[in-house]
C-alpha cells in the first residue's frame, strides 16, 4: 500500500496555494493513499499482448463537407454601431472585465 505523510500533504498543499485545516490534511492524506493505492493496482495488471486502442466506444467522427455558404450577413461599421447599446466615438463600450 502506497503511504503518505501529513508533511507531504502540507507540501502539497503549499504548491497548491491552499489552506487546509487538520482534518482536511488528514481526509486528503486518507484519498491520496487511495489514489496511489489504485495506481501500484494498475501497474501491477499484466498488458503483455493488450493492443493500444484510441477509442473504446466503437464511434467514427462524423463531419461535414466544408462548402461556401452565402448566408453570411455582413453589416456596415455605422449599422454595427447603431446596434450597440453604448458608443463612444467609433467604439462601441462595453463592461469592465474584473
């Protein structure tokens, strides 16, 4: 079984940026065991003689020809602009990203 120690879990959590109180160190520790637990389980499934697969589900993508289409509507600078709910100038506003 893979081990590992509250101190790594700290470090992890410090590389990580997050703060984490006694019992959440301890409930992470507990699923990090778990996850490293099933990681030595699938290193140890012998794939001798397995082929590589891509997709397991059998599906083909399925695409479209790329043909011209004339349904693009185009309008002018002064039409855009007329759509806008704020301009200044030639320059539609819009809401500050925070």
């Amino acid at each position: 079984m893979a081990g590992i120690s509250k101190d790594e879990v700290r470090r992890l959590a410090n590389l990580a940026k997050i703060e984490l109180s006694k019992a959440e160190e301890e409930t992470l520790r507990q699923e990090l065991v778990a996850i490293l637990t099933m990681i030595e389980r699938l290193f140890s499934i012998d794939t001798n003689g397995v082929e590589p697969t891509a997709q397991v589900s059998g599906l083909d993508n399925i695409t479209r020809s790329d043909e011209v289409d004339e349904t693009v509507y185009r309008c002018s600078d002064d039409d855009l602009l007329s759509r806008a709910a704020v301009v200044e100038g030639r320059q539609i506003r819009v809401p500050r990203v925070k």
